[in-house]
C-alpha cells in the first residue's frame, strides 16, 4: 500500500504564522524540504499581499528554489488573476481551492460558491492548456467557521460539477479540524464513482487529523496534504491552528506498513530547522519525543 504526500508547509503552514519570511528563507525551505523524498510541494500563494503578507513575493520565491529533479512545484490560486501570476513562473502545478459553505467564501474570497465553481472550471482549463496540473480544494468540507455543520450532500453535489471541469485531483479540506473518521469515509465513499483521484488536507485543531488521515488511506485516497512541524492555518478562519505534521504523518504510516517514499530523517532535520527559523515549539510531536522502531510486521 503507497499514498502519496503534499506538503504545504511552505504555503499554507506559512501562511498563519506570525513571523514573515522572506522569499529567500521560503525558497530555502522549499529545496530543504524537497531533498526528503517529498514529490509535490506547494511553494506559494498567489493571493493579495495586503491580506495574506506572509505570502508577499511569490513570484521570487518561484525563481529562487532550485529543487531536487522530479519534484513537482505547486502554488494556490483563488482566481483567474491568481492564476495569471502563477503562469508566468516554474510552477508545474495550479491548487484552486474555494470553500463550499457561502458565508466563508465571501469571507476569504469574495465570491459565491456558484462563482468559485465557474472559475475553477476557468482556471483548469486555463492550466491544462498551458501543460500544468489542475487541482482544486473544497474547503471546509467538513464545518464551517460561521455556518456550522456541513451537509455532505451539498460537499459531494460540488466535487461532482468539480470532476466534470476535468481537474487532475478533487481535494476535500477540514480547513479548521472539526472532522471525525466517519465523515472521511463518507466522502471519499460518496465520490469514489467520479473518476478522479481524491485528497485530503486535514488540520488537527481537534486532535483527529491523524485519525482521519488514516481513515483517508483506508478509503482508498491518493494524496494527503500536511505541513512538516505542524505550522499553518486559515488566516480567514476563527481559532484555526496547523495542518498536520508531516513527520507525525509519516511516522504513523510507515508504522502501518504504507510507503511514502519519504526519509524521515531527514523530514525531522527539516522540521528543526523550521522550529529554529520560527524561534518557538511548533505543533509536530514526532521532532519533541524522537522516533521508534516500527513493529514487526
């Protein structure tokens, strides 16, 4: 059994914290965590600078990183001016991401959630005929911070106008941790019939992103996003906290005998040096208590 990794450190983990790195300290976590194995990293966000200043100078980020060969470079977009900056760098691969409740969506991007569709419909094909990869994520498919639950049905009615655009991967998000394992596998149960593959991007405000995670990987899903150390949030989303820790994540797979391709010595070393570029205890536990020998299997 494999699942594949995406990490969003560099992005969405970035994006919450406090501190503001330069594109330069960016570029160089990006080619850090690119020497682990990892095959996809979201390096940047093409989003306003004046709402999201951690992301400034995206576009210098994308010149500077030198990555490890093979390794597939990604950027969030929310719009089609998003992605008309990102098609002017390296990136390989555009992540449009909207949420699926209204009042949230407004709230991070202005737009209705009819309007979002029809513009992630734009930006994949805008993608494809540049020769990129096309993602798009549903955030807050499992609550919302200002309207409460989530009716699934409304989140499988989206990914299934979503799958039709042609996106190359439908991602479904807990953008501020509120899932539990039952809900991933409805989900991911529920659009196993679309004919593309699925994500998840799971925070652990609640303490069940690793659950879920695994819950993820026994419905069958093709990638995990996570954020070595643990760092990130929703800078739009009350009282969210980070993503899950991609070395926690790894730990925990390997453990159960999934391949990850990705040598977690090296995770770890990245993920101290993240902890001393921040300055403070990040979320990650794996980087406090230290690895284990894995059971026999």
């Amino acid at each position: 059994m494999s699942v594949s990794i995406c990490e969003v450190g560099p992005r969405d983990g970035l994006q919450n914290e406090p501190e503001h790195l330069s594109p330069r300290q960016r570029a160089d976590f990006v080619d850090r965590l690119s020497a682990t194995g990892i095959g996809r990293i979201e390096i940047a966000s093409f989003v306003n600078p004046a709402r999201v200043p951690q992301m400034a100078g995206a576009e210098e980020v994308c010149a500077a990183v030198e990555p490890a060969d093979g390794v597939g470079l990604a950027a969030l977009v929310l719009n089609r001016r998003g992605y008309a900056r990102l098609a002017e760098t390296r990136c390989t691969e555009a992540r449009m991401a909207f949420c699926v409740t209204e009042t949230f969506n407004e709230r991070n991007q202005g737009r209705t959630v009819e309007q979002s569709i029809a513009e992630a419909a734009d930006i994949v094909a805008a993608a494809h005929a540049d020769g990129r990869r096309a993602s798009v994520t549903l955030a807050a498919s499992f609550g919302c911070p200002f309207e409460g639950a989530v009716d699934p049905g409304r989140v499988l009615a989206i990914a299934e106008r979503v799958a039709a655009t042609g996106a190359d991967e439908l991602v479904f998000a807990d953008t501020i941790g509120v899932g539990v394992p039952r809900q991933v596998t409805r989900l991911l149960t529920g659009a196993a019939g679309l004919g593309i593959p699925l994500g998840l991007h799971l925070h652990n405000t609640r303490n069940t992103g690793y659950a879920n995670a695994y819950a993820g990987v026994e419905a069958g899903v093709s990638v995990l996003d996570s954020s070595v150390a643990g760092i990130g949030g929703c800078p739009f989303a009350p009282k969210a906290t980070g993503n899950i820790a991609t070395e926690d994540l790894v730990y925990l797979l390997e453990g159960q005998g999934v391949d990850t391709g990705i040598d977690l010595d090296a995770l770890l070393s990245t993920a101290a040096w993240i902890t001393e570029v921040l300055g403070r205890p990040l979320p990650g536990q794996l980087l406090r208590a230290g690895r284990f020998p894995a059971p026999a299997r």
